[in-house]
C-alpha cells in the first residue's frame, strides 16, 4: 500500500502538483474504503452483540416462538456477515415465503407482509436496527423451511393416540446460506418441501381449490325421498349441473339461455340426467370415495352440498401431515396403512406396489397412528380377547347368556395358561381370567397375523368376515386391520424377507400360533389422511371418520 501511495504522489508531483495537494488526494480516496470497512466491522460487533444476548431486541417478535433454530450457524456460514440489507434479496425472501400458502401454511405467521417496511425502517436507523431486522429475516427464512422439511405442529400434541417416534431432520444450514447469497430463494424452499409423489398433487390441489372459492356460489342439491337416477327428468338435475359446476366440472351448463343469456346457441334440456352429467357424477363420486354409481344418494348429496372452504381446510390440514409423514414414507420397501381411505399398500424391494382393501377401527375404537417395522407372523393364531372387547362386548353377553362361550368355541383361561370351566365363573365379578378362542374357521383372527411392535396391540390380520371389504365405509373394527388378501402379502413378506418358510405348509399343519420371525424388518405406517393423490395422483377426499381434522386446522391457524 506505501508503494502504492509512493508512486501515485511520485506521478502527481511531475505534473505540477504540490505536496499537500498530493495527500490531500491519496487521503480522500482511502477514507471511503476505510470507512466501508470499518462499517462493515461495526455491523459484524452488532451482529455477534445480538446473537449472544439472551435477551431479544424488541423488534424480533418472531424470536419468541423460534427456539432451536440454528440462526448462529447460518451466520457462521456467511462469516458473520449480513444476508439482508438488499431490497431485492428482500424481496426474493417475501415472494417465497407467500407461496406459503400453496403449503397450507399462512405467509404473515413468518412476517411476510412486513418485512419490506421493516426493511425499509431499519435502513433508516442505523446499525442496531439493521442488525436486528437481519435477524428477523433469517429467522423467518429458517421458521419457514424448518416447517416445510418437518411440519409446523408436533402432531403427539394435536393427534390422539399417536404412536411414533419423533422424525426430525435438521435444517441443512450451508446449503441453506449458500442458496441466500446465491440468490436461490426459490430453490431453497423447493429443496425443503417433502420430494415424495403425494406432495406436490395436494399443492396444487390447494391451488385449485382456491381458485374456485373466487367463483360465483351454487344452490345445495335438496334433500329428496328417492336417490336421483340416470335418466331421470327433474328440476333438481338442474341443480346437480350447477352444483357440479360450483366443484369445476367444466361444459355441463352450456347450451343453457340463463348460463349464457347474451348468446344466441341452440338450446338443450338441462333438467335431463343425460351420460354426460352421469359421468360427471362418477367422477366427483370416486373424488370422494364414494360408490362410484352415478346414483345421487345421500351420501353423494352430502358431499355436493359441502363448501370449497371445508376441502381448502382438508388439503391444509393433509399437507401438514404430510410434512410429518415424509420420513417415514421415504423409505422402501415399506408397508402403508391409509386408516381414512380404508386402503392399504405394500411396495416390495423390486419397486412393484401391491394393494389391497383393509377394515380399520370404528370411531368408538379408533385405529391408532403407528411407525414401527414388521417384524414376524403368527400362522393358525389363537385370539385372546383383548381387556376392552372383553370389558365391553363380551362380559355383557354371558351375564345375560352364559352359553355364549361355548356357542363360539372360547374357552376361559387362566394367567397360568389352564383351562376353567365357564359355568364356574362368577361373571359378575370374573377374577383373573382371560378368554381364547383357538384357531378355526370362525377365529376372528382367521389364519395369519402380521405383527410389528406398537404400544397400542395393533396387527394387520386375515378375517372370516370376508364380506365387510365390499362396503364402502369399512370403520367397523376394534382398533386392528383386517387385510383383504392377507395371505398374499404374507408371501409376499416371506419371500422378500429371505424367509425360508412357505406359508401354506404352515396353514396346513396341525399347529397353532407359529411364530415366524422374518430375517428382515420391513417399515411399516399407520396413518390418517383425509386427503390424498390416488395411484394416478389424482387427489382424493375422505370422510373424517375419527373428527380429527378440526383440531390440526386451529392449531395450523395459530401464530
């Protein structure tokens, strides 16, 4: 640097110019460069001031809820610079954080409708306060993408009955720094949203969803006697076409003079169940799982009468569930229990994904959320009735007929494992004993259980009551899954896992309760979603058979 000045007043001086004229010069142009630096300095201090204090400047509202993100870290990464003081970095931060919304999550939650005026302030108040809102925006930034990767609730503390450990995964900080400073805000929040197929169907969902909820309103279909048909000629099919319509099916009032009354088009009968609006009707009918007749019964009806706010609430709600599920779906192969859907799936180790219809809990016995990993199979199981079946169903049936047991085959046991005579019991006041059922044709259990460790005494099982697959609605057990075709997906299990056990020479042998432990654990979810993409990605809404919705939607809506 002497050198430098050396030469420079070495040239000024041979053009005429004086000594002190020459400082002069050389101390004005390094007093700007000093002074950036040493701003620059100033900014750093305040920074490392306001980052260790344990007490918040004022402004940093966010701080109060945001324990735990790795704000130091980010800074760290930046070499304790500033990532904020630009308005079109700003900017960049405020756009990704209102597409927000397309996530089920509210954009003002992380400040987004302030953090340009707040900009705006700080750059007029000095070093503090420049500080302070740089914070804040990394604080918003960070809140941001820590609820898109893991979710924004706990969902033990909004989801009853939940039994599965906690999946956190941390914020991947330099990536996060690198993408601020390379103007990547965009990409950032991409890389945080769950990159699984389910995700980006129930975004756009959303999307549409509101979209529609700027449209003009529509009659309810009325309530009437006798379902409405295919074929049929009614002034309720008017309404079914505008309600239709209201849930965006396209072209099913066209050609209608009150639809289009400036236009001169040949006029059709609209109050005419034609196969257009038939198919129509299927279509929203498989939307929401729902008997796919093109039938308007009372169940269809109830879903045509339901607003585009209640499924622009069920897609928020499922998103953040989503968030939750990421990890664990993540993984293959795995097994997938969609409780609401009543439906289950297998994707086995070569990518093939199997599929079957599943009974699931009743709303007085709900079937819990589970993570956990199969780990055996019982074959020829014995039931032992569990103590709320047995406290609920069963003791009320023998004090009013005591032959029951034996009309079904259970016998009463004790702790040790013998057998007592029922007609010795006092079943008013029973005592220490259990009721089994030995396996057979009538055993609830039917021939194979699928057992993974759970707090709750959950299984996948086969049944005899083969019949219940074919309902629509298949809330009908007591907590446990029963598996259509449950004997395929023990072979599958089997074969995938290196078993060297076949499943039917099991069956067939005169021994009850074999355990088969599988020489590898497959990951298995329980989970309860009321809307989901279909195998065609295709978002589907289901009944909130356990009323569990309500409860995530107002802690979503919570700052």
């Amino acid at each position: 640097m002497h050198e430098v000045h050396r030469r420079q007043r070495s040239t000024l001086e041979r053009h005429g110019w004086p000594l002190a004229a020459c400082l002069a010069l050389m101390l004005a142009a390094v007093a700007p460069a000093n002074a950036q630096q040493a701003s620059e300095q100033n900014l750093q201090a305040a920074l490392k001031e306001q980052l260790s204090s344990q007490k918040e400047h004022d402004d940093l509202a966010l701080a109060q809820t945001d324990e735990g993100l790795p704000v130091t870290r980010f800074y760290q990464h930046l070499g304790q610079a500033l990532a904020w003081q630009e308005l079109a970095r700003v900017e960049s931060l405020v756009a990704a954080l209102q597409g927000l919304e397309d996530d089920g999550l509210t954009p003002s939650h992380y400040g987004a409708d302030q953090l340009e005026a707040n900009y705006q302030r700080s750059q007029a108040q000095g070093t503090a306060a420049q500080v302070a809102f740089d914070i804040t925006a990394t604080r918003a930034l960070l809140k941001a993408l820590e609820h898109l990767q893991n979710g924004k609730l706990n969902p033990r503390e909004v989801t009853p009955r939940w039994d599965a450990p906690p999946r956190l995964q941390a914020l991947p900080v330099a990536a996060i720094a690198q993408a601020v400073v390379s103007d990547e805000m965009a990409n950032a929040f991409a890389q945080a949203r769950p990159a699984l197929p389910y995700y980006q169907p129930l975004r756009e969902a959303l999307s549409a969803y509101r979209g529609l909820a700027t449209q003009n309103s529509a009659p309810f279909f009325p309530s009437r006697e006798a379902p409405l048909r295919p074929g049929e000629h009614h002034a309720d099919v008017m309404t079914l076409r505008q309600r239709l319509t209201y849930w965006g099916e396209a072209g099913l009032l066209s050609g209608s003079p009150e639809a289009y009354p400036l236009v001169d088009i040949e006029q059709r009968d609209l109050r005419r169940f034609d196969r257009e609006l038939e198919n129509a009707v299927k279509r929203f009918q498989r939307r929401h799982l729902l008997h796919t007749d093109g039938v308007v019964g009372s169940k269809t009806r109830e879903a045509l009468n339901a607003s585009i706010a209640m499924r622009v609430a069920q897609l928020r709600v499922n998103l953040e569930r989503g968030r939750w599920m990421a990890p664990t779906l993540s993984r293959e192969p795995h097994v997938w229990v969609d409780i609401a859907g009543y439906r289950m799936a297998y994707v086995r180790p070569n990518g093939e994904r199997w599929s079957s219809r599943v009974v699931v809990g009743s709303s007085r016995r709900e079937t819990p959320v589970i993570h956990s990993q199969i780990t055996r199979l019982t074959v020829n199981p014995s039931w032992t009735l569990p103590p709320t079946i047995m406290r609920e169903d069963m003791l009320p049936q023998l004090r009013q007929n005591p032959a029951y047991l034996a009309d079904r085959g259970i016998n009463v046991i004790n702790y040790s494992g013998e057998v007592l005579n029922a007609s010795d019991i006092d079943w008013q006041s029973p005592g220490n004993i259990m009721l089994r059922q030995p396996p057979g044709a009538t055993n609830p259990l039917g021939r194979v259980v699928v057992r993974f460790p759970n707090n709750e005494m959950i299984y996948l099982h086969d049944t005899p009551a083969q019949g219940l697959f074919g309902r629509d609605q298949r809330a009908l057990s007591s907590g446990c899954v029963r598996v259509e075709g449950v004997h395929q997906l023990a072979r599958m299990l089997l074969e995938d896992t290196g078993s060297r056990y076949q499943l039917e020479a099991l069956i067939n042998t005169s021994r009850s309760d074999i355990n088969v432990n599988l020489p590898q654990h497959i990951p298995v979810a329980l989970h309860y979603v009321t809307a989901w993409p279909d195998d065609e990605g295709n978002v589907t809404f289901r009944e909130d058979i356990y009323r569990r919705d309500a409860r995530v939607l107002n802690a979503l809506n919570q700052r």
